[in-house]
C-alpha cells in the first residue's frame, strides 16, 4: 500500500502556474485558460495576467474567440508567458474546402471565407442577408423583407447561363442538405467558404455556378462554457415611395379628361372649389386626403432572437448543444404576418479509440408563417394603386372599398382569413473516421446524412363587408369581398421532401520531408424523393368550421391534386494535393458523376480540375525584399458541370385532362384523356462549364494583405428550347407562353470573365486595434449563342449582349411644343407633353425597329465592399459597406384612372400648366400608354447603383473583474444596425427591388440591441 501511494502521489500532485497573455506587446484579457481534457479553468483579467492550479504534467489550452488558439506545456519554472496570434492574419488558419480542409498558405483554389463570430454581428436573422460587401466574387441583392421570405439572391461571379444560377449549398459536408442556408441559426455558424473557380469542381455537376460551405461549431475538450444571448430589434422600410396626395390627384384626373377631350376643358372632373376642399381637410367624409402607406403601415415592426448554447467536454467526447428563438412581426398595422422560428442543434465528436472517431449531428428547426390571405405583392399593389380621394375608412370608423374592392388597410389583417405556412426541417449525420495505424498518414472516413421536411399550407380564405359612402342619400351601401361567391374557401396543400446522402473516402495524408501529400478517393451516392398534394374546397355554410370535410358538397365545390418524383445520383471523387516546402503546390481533382435526370447512354459526367500555386516568397533569393511576408502566384482550370434542369425530358411527356369533347352517336360527350405537352429529346445532357482563374495574393509590412484575380468561363450545351427559330407553322412552338411542344436542346452558350480586387490593412498599437479592407469584383457575361428568331435585327439580338439586358426605346427627352414635334420623328398622334424616342435606324420613322439593347441589367456587372474594425480596451467597432455599379431596374408605376402616381411623377410632370416638367404627361393607363407600357423606353430605366452601410455593430465588453463578481467569464453588450442608410439616384424605391412595377415588400432597416453572456 505504501509502494502504491509511493507512486500515486506524482499523479495527483497540484503546483501553480501563472503569467501573462499578449497579442503584439498588448495583454489580451478574457483569454479561457484550460486544462486539456479538464474541467479545470480560468479567464485572463485586464492586465491579461492569469494564475491557476494544474497537475504537475497538465497541459494548458488558451482560446478566445478573436485569436488562434494554443496549447503549451505547464513549465517547471511555473511560469508561463503566452503569446496569441489574431485569427485574421495567420497564414496557418484552416480554411474549409471540398471534402477536406487545408492551411491557408497551401490554398491553390480562390476560396473567400467569413467566421461565424463576424456574422452575428448582423441584426439580420436570415443568414444570406449578411453576406453582402464581405468579400468578393459574389453579388448579393435582397429582393424583398417579408417576414419568413426576406431571403437574398445571390451569383458568384455574376449571371453565366441561361438557365439555372443557383449556388450550391453544403452544409456540414452534406451537398444540396434539405432546409439550405437561409434558415440557418447565425449562431451555430463557426464558418462559411465560397468556392468560386475550378476548386468547385470537386462537386461536378452541381458545381458550375459556385459553391457555398457551411460548416457549424464544434465542442472542445475543457469545462463546460453557457452561452446565452438576446437582441430586440426594431424594423423599418429602407424606402418607400411617397404618393400623390388628394390635390394633386385629382388635379391629374382632370389633366388626363382634358387630353382626352380637349373640348371639355381642365375641369371635367373636378371643380376648383372641390380640389381646395381636397387639399384643405374641411370635409373629409366628402373629400378625404388618404396617406394610403400611413394608413396601413406601421413605422417600425419587432423582432427578437433569443439563443443559448453549451460546449465543452473531455478529451474523449466533446459536444456543442444550442437552441434558438426567433420571431418577427410584418410592417402591417393589425397585420396577420408574422414568422416564428425554433431551432436546435447537437454535434457531438467522440473518440472511440485513439484511432477511431465518430460523430453526430442532429439539427431541426420548426419556422412558423402567418399570412393574411391576400399575397404582399398585391397589398402593395393595393397601398400604391388606391386613390388618395378615398378614405381607407369613413369617419365613422366603416371600411371604405379601396380600389376595385381591395382596400389594403383591411386586406392586411386577418378580417379576409389567414394563410398558415408551417415547416419542420430535420437533419443528421452520422460520420466515422479510422486512422489506420499500420500506414502512416492512411484513414478512412464517411457519413451517413438523414434530411427531412414537411411543409404545410391552410389558407383559409372568409368574405368580410366594405363600404362605399352615396353623397346623394347618405348612406353607405356594403360589398362583401374574400372568400368565393360570398362564402369561405380552403386550400391545403403538403410537401414532404427527403434526401439520404452516403459518403465513403480513403485519404492518405502525409510529410516526406519537404514533401507533402494530401490525397482521397470515394465514393458519393444519394436519393431526393419529393411528394405534393393540395386540395381545396369553396362554398363553407360557416366559417367556424375551416375544415375540408365542411365545404359545399357538389362536385364542383372540390379539387385535388398530387405529384412526386425520385431523383438519384451517383459519384466517385477523388483528390490529390502535393507541395514541395509550401512552396510549389500542385491540386489534381477529379469527380465522375451520374444522375437520373438524363437518358442511359448520357448519365454520366466527367469534370476534372487542375490547379497551381508558387509562393515565391518562400524562395531564398527573395529574402532580400523582407517587407513582402508572403507572395503567392496562383491558376487554376477546370471542368464543371449544371444539372439543374428539368426531370424526364427523355420521354414524351403527357398531361391527364378530364374535358375532351368527342363526338359519339348520341352526340359530343366529355371524356378524360391525355395531352402531349412535350416532345422528347433522348440526346440531353449535362451544361458544361470551363473555368480558368489566375491570380496573386500576398502580405506586406506583416499588415498589408491583397489579392487581384482574373478570371474567365465558357458555357456549353446549355438546355434551351428552339422557340424562336422554328415557324409557327411547324405546330410545335409557343411564342406567348413558356412551354412549347419543342423540346429542349443542349445549343446555349454564354462566356463570362472578370476580375476581383481585395486589399486591407490590420494593425495593433497597445489597447487600441484597427483594420480596414476593400474589395471590388467586375464579371460581365456575354450571351455567344441563344435560338433567335432569323430577322431579328443584329442590335436588338440578345446575342452578342450580356445575360438580362433590357430591349427599350431610347428616349431623349419630352415634346414642349407642337413645333417641335413636327421637325422630329414622332409617333402618330404625338401630343406635347409625350416622351421622345430616337430615331434608332434613321428612317424618319418611330417603330419597333427602333428599340435596342440595354448595356446591363438588374444583375450588376459591378459589385464592392468595405470593412471597417476598431478596437479601444473594451470597446469594438465593426463596419460593414456593399454597393454594386453598373445595373439598372426598369420600373413602371401603375399608374393613371387606374391607380395613384408616385409623387416624383404627379409633382413634375408636363402639364399646360408646367411645360418644363421634366415627366411626361399623365395618361389614363400607364401600362398602355404611349410613354409608359406601350412603348416601353429607358425614360423609366432606372441607374440602380448605390453604396449602402449594410452593418454596423457598437460593443463593449464588461471588464474581467466584475465578470468574476458576477460569476460570470464574459459579459457583452452591444448595438447594430443594418441597411443604416443608402447613397443612390433611385428616388422612389429600394435600388436592390426587382418589381416591375414598384410593387413589393420593401427591404428592411434594422436597429437592434443585445446582450451576450457566457458562464
């Protein structure tokens, strides 16, 4: 027993350690000192200085959320200074890329990544809202705010097919994993890599327009660490459009009679006197000034998100475990919109052995939509569209019926019925890996991934009473509006969706030396499997009863439907990475892939890629120029290919239709049959894609970092459809619809090229700390082959243009006088007031062949960004800008008899009174107008270019010491806002909307504040 005790007692001997923690000659506080495979820890205080007591052979961790994290010995001295590096500027960071992850300094690909930790400095609760002016290479526009659909569209390198650009998401390594990026919990992101040349090709064909990895937090080995966050957040229109008031309306409607009937007058329609009792409020039963947009909006929406986590663990078994709340209300006043989301996630890693290690991870979600059952779009339709000379309601509190029945103030609330949207996601993966020990360096590794949704729509639509005031009997008549013929209506559909991905690779990783080589092969194969049905019923006896089974019973009262489909592939993956002393690096990737989209003979693809890399500073005879730290020359080409295409195109395709008219002996008798909808076309195959990248990046001053890349792409065998080039007569196309008999064909292509610039700047003196970076990206497509009709002329072709352009009238100005209408050429009828077009070919004559090609669309060709960081003790500064250059936004208010004008029209328009009106002159119907639908022209093209502070975030961190008084490790609390303010020429709308017609959800402003505390 003694002898035992003899030798125990080194074991269980205890000694302690101090010292103190800096970054550059700066202590760093709040630094977690650890015991590995412990729960014994401390925080560093202000002066970064720590002291703590370990066994005798322990081995310390420091982390901290802004530097690299280190472990080191407990020295016999006991004392023990440590140096930490800032995450930004090590050129050992990991960062994550196909399959695997490598150093920063040996990435041959272009890969840009963002941490999680700078992410959650956004208010913004949907992830890919906060991605914009971060880095280059991928334009982001926010297309609308809709609580539960504010998402952001997104290109890497711009628009490049014809058909489908959407980046591929993968999460956790699961390519195309159910429930995507958006709804993701910001706080569970520990980072996000953007493929966007060849390195992508290692997903083949998916991979074509770039690849988006998500990869979420992990445990650590060290005493458990709580968590806990909230923000409250206050939500605003960024923009919106200021309308014409009662006045000036009506002062319109009597300008459009006149140019109507000239005869008549300017007053046709309203006397001055009733135009002054518009402007002056003393009748507003008779003569109301409706602000429609106060009316129905609020000025500022809630939002909320609560978050809690936990991780930690033992040197054997580490877990992060988090949970989230979300919850966001719509602009509406007493509006139904509202979205909710609960959320959690369990990633667990274990080592079974010290060569055998397996993990899971479970994630789910539940995101709850409420709507009213009339769709955003047409409220704001609705919003802009109603006339200012009628009350959204009477005086007397009743509802006035708006325009054409829809009165937005009612259509937004729950009066119409609500529509109820919820969705479950779920996710898990199961992943093992084995080092085999015989080999050095060979293992083998895999998962299995589990994705399900269900998706569930009830909109239950119920009629509700509006009102119309008669002057003459004052009274005021009622119309019922919603439902269906004066009774309720219910549609429910359902969605379920599920994929299982399986994975296997063998990886043989290893250093001879100065040699180093990092290789795999494996195989990938999954099934997506997709079932729809709906069902709907009309004339519900009540509306207590919102239920299928409640509805009118005639046949004609229901409706069903239902569809589903299969999808598999098939994959075979394989790597191999060399470098010689980090300084000559070489990548060879090759991905084999089949898919069921297309026809035996044609399912499989190749799609390899090559790259290079030659960090020349790492040469001998270049340490001579010892203010360039790091100077890499890259290039990279390879093969990708598009999938995204539509199902079955091999086969004949038949729709089942129930109402063919045959006639028989007793006549024409309804019978169901089949209806070929399209032709089959058994040569379909992948969309091809060629990317050449070649770039240089270093560092400079150990401060100064850059990175300049030219790049270029090739699109082949783009699926598209003969639509144009095949006659009319040949019964086979369609060219007033999307969806002609004639098959798609793999005869698209389009080239693409570009560059990306990224500079920035980060240093530290003592306390404070400060960075600053830039980054630009210019990628224009060019459309080298699309089906055109033969005669179109060469300027109005869309070949030879990039991808979305405009086909418009050119217009040069406004007519002010009869004179000059007549020494110009005109349409037939021009009045003065109308709008002016060029003369495009010359022939004395306005006609469609004057129409011609926009430089660029509403995808800019041009997109940048800046950051900004300081630091001072314990505050923090954080600044984020995004602007895009060279886009525009044709946008055609909705406007005349038929609806109201946005002021800067109704305020400048040309009128008798006002010949230097710089719009043109009102008429009945926009859409139909000789200046507006007609003859649509750049007049209403709009320069959608604009520099906007997308995020900002104020913090400060509570001292070290009064965390220790409150048992706390860390305290933070902070303000950020996003989408603060926005440069730009548009006037009356947000420059990243995509309507038309001006009609959407308008993109949102936030300002937000919170607290974060860890324990």
């Amino acid at each position: 027993m003694s002898l035992f005790l003899l030798f125990s007692l080194p074991l269980f001997a205890q000694r302690s350690v101090s010292g103190t923690i800096t970054s550059g000659n700066a202590p760093v506080p709040g630094v977690t000192v650890s015991v590995k495979g412990a729960s014994t820890g401390t925080t560093s205080d202000e002066a970064g200085k720590f002291s703590l007591n370990v066994p005798a052979n322990a081995i310390l961790v420091f982390t901290h959320i802004n530097y690299i994290p280190r472990e080191m010995p407990v020295p016999a001295s006991g004392t023990l200074d440590v140096s930490l590096e800032p995450e930004s500027s090590n050129l050992g960071e990991v960062i994550v890329v196909g399959y695997n992850a490598q150093r920063k300094a040996t990435v041959t690909g272009s890969i840009s990544q963002v941490k999680g930790a700078d992410i959650v400095k956004s208010p913004q609760p949907n992830i890919s809202n906060s991605l914009a002016g971060r880095f280059s290479g991928i334009m982001i526009n926010n297309r609308g705010g809709e609580p539960g659909y504010d998402g952001s569209s997104f290109t890497i390198r711009g628009l490049a097919t014809t058909g489908n650009n959407d980046v591929l998401i993968v999460v956790d390594g699961v390519p195309g994993q159910v429930g995507g990026l958006e709804r993701l919990n910001p706080n569970d992101i520990e980072s996000i890599s953007i493929l966007k040349d060849a390195s992508a090709a290692i997903y083949g064909s998916r991979a074509a327009n770039g690849v988006i990895l998500v990869t979420t937090k992990r445990g650590k080995s060290g005493k458990p660490v709580i968590n806990a966050s909230f923000n409250q957040g206050f939500s605003s229109p960024t923009r919106l459009p200021k309308m014409a008031d009662a006045a000036t309306y009506a002062t319109i409607a009597n300008e459009i009679a006149y140019y109507n009937n000239k005869a008549g007058g300017m007053n046709q329609q309203y006397t001055a006197e009733e135009i002054e009792k518009f402007g002056n409020g003393t009748d507003p039963l008779n003569y109301p000034n409706t602000d429609w947009t106060k009316e129905s909006l609020k000025k500022t929406a809630l939002q909320n998100q609560a978050n809690v986590s936990v991780a930690g663990g033992t040197e054997n078994v580490r877990y992060y475990l988090s949970a989230g709340m979300l919850y966001q209300d719509g602009l509406y006043k007493n509006g139904a919109t509202k979205y909710k989301q609960y959320s959690f996630r369990s990633n667990i890693d274990a080592d079974v052995t010290k060569d055998f290690r397996v993990s899971l991870y479970l994630s789910g979600r539940q995101e709850d939509r409420q709507f009213p059952t009339t769709g955003a779009g047409d409220i704001f339709r609705s919003i802009y569209r109603a006339y200012p000379i009628i009350p959204a309601r009477y005086p007397n509190g009743l509802p006035s019926s708006g325009i054409e029945g829809n009165n937005p103030v009612m259509m937004a609330t729950d009066a119409g019925g609500l529509n109820k949207s919820p969705t479950q996601v779920f996710n898990g993966i199961l992943k093992g890996r084995y080092n085999i020990a015989a080999v050095e360096g060979l293992s083998i590794d895999g998962f299995a991934a589990f994705d399900k949704s269900w998706s569930f729509s009830k909109a239950f639509a119920v009629p509700y009473v509006l009102y119309t005031y008669n002057k003459g009997t004052d009274t005021y008549q009622s119309r019922i509006v919603g439902g269906n013929n004066n009774a309720a209506t219910l549609n429910e559909s359902q969605r379920n969706l599920s994929q299982t991905t399986y994975n296997f690779k063998i990886n043989y990783q290893r250093g001879f030396g100065v040699h180093h080589l990092n290789t795999f092969v494996g195989y990938e194969q999954s099934k997506i499997t997709q079932e729809d049905f709906a069902a709907s019923r009309i004339n519900f006896l009540s509306i207590l009863t919102p239920e299928l089974s409640q509805g009118g019973t005639a046949a004609t009262d229901r409706d069903n439907s239902g569809s589903s489909y299969v999808f598999t592939r098939k994959s075979y993956i394989g790597k191999l990475a060399y470098d010689f002393d980090e300084k000559y690096l070489a990548e060879v990737q090759m991905r084999i892939d089949g898919s069921s989209t297309f026809p035996k003979g044609n399912q499989y693809g190749y799609f390899p890629s090559v790259s290079a890399a030659w960090r020349i500073s790492k040469e001998p005879w270049f340490s001579s120029l010892s203010f360039i730290n790091d100077l890499k020359l890259r290039a990279s080409y390879g093969a990708l290919g598009n999938d995204s295409v539509g199902l079955f195109q091999y086969f004949t395709n038949y729709a089942l239709k129930n109402q063919f008219v045959i006639q028989t002996s007793n006549g024409p008798v309804i019978v169901p049959g089949l209806d070929l909808t399209k032709l089959p076309n058994s040569n379909i195959h992948w969309e091809d894609a060629r990317k050449t990248d070649i770039a240089i990046e270093g560092t400079l001053f150990n401060d100064f970092f850059f990175e300049f890349i030219y790049f270029r792409q090739q699109r082949s065998n783009i699926l598209a459809e003969r639509n144009a080039s095949i006659p009319f007569v040949s019964g086979i196309v369609n060219p007033f619809t999307g969806n002609p008999l004639v098959p798609s064909e793999n005869i698209g292509k389009v080239s693409s090229r570009g560059i990306e610039a990224t500079a920035g700047y980060e240093k530290r003196s003592g306390t404070f700390r400060y960075g600053i970076s830039g980054n630009i990206t210019y990628a224009k497509s060019n459309i080298d082959f699309i089906d055109e009709a033969p005669g179109a002329l060469e300027y109005q072709r869309q070949t030879g243009h990039p991808l979305g352009t405009y086909l418009l009238y050119r217009a040069t100005g406004i007519f002010r006088s009869q004179e000059e209408i007549d020494k110009t050429p005109h349409l037939s009828g021009a009045q003065p007031g109308d709008l002016i077009y060029e003369d495009y070919n010359k022939d004395g004559s306005i006609t469609a062949d004057d129409q011609v090609r926009t430089p660029y669309g509403n995808i800019p060709l041009i997109s940048y960004g800046a950051s900004l960081s300081l630091g001072y003790g314990n505050f923090d500064l954080s600044v984020i800008f995004a602007g895009q250059a060279q886009v525009s936004q044709y946008v055609l208010p909705e406007s005349g008899t038929i609806g109201n004008f946005y002021s800067s029209w109704a305020d400048n328009r040309w009128s008798p009174s006002n010949p230097n009106g710089s719009y043109p002159r009102v008429d009945t119907r926009a859409s139909s107008s000789v200046n507006g639908g007609l003859y649509n022209s750049t007049f209403w093209l709009d320069n959608a270019a604009f520099l906007r502070l997308k995020n900002m975030e104020l913090g400060y961190n509570l001292p070290v010491k009064k965390m220790s008084f409150l048992r706390m490790q860390s305290a933070r609390i902070y303000a950020n806002a996003f989408n603060l303010f926005t440069i730009t020429k548009v006037k009356d709308y947000d420059p990243e909307g995509s309507s038309s017609s001006g009609q959407f959800y308008p993109q949102q402003r936030i300002v937000n504040v919170g607290v974060n505390v860890s324990f």
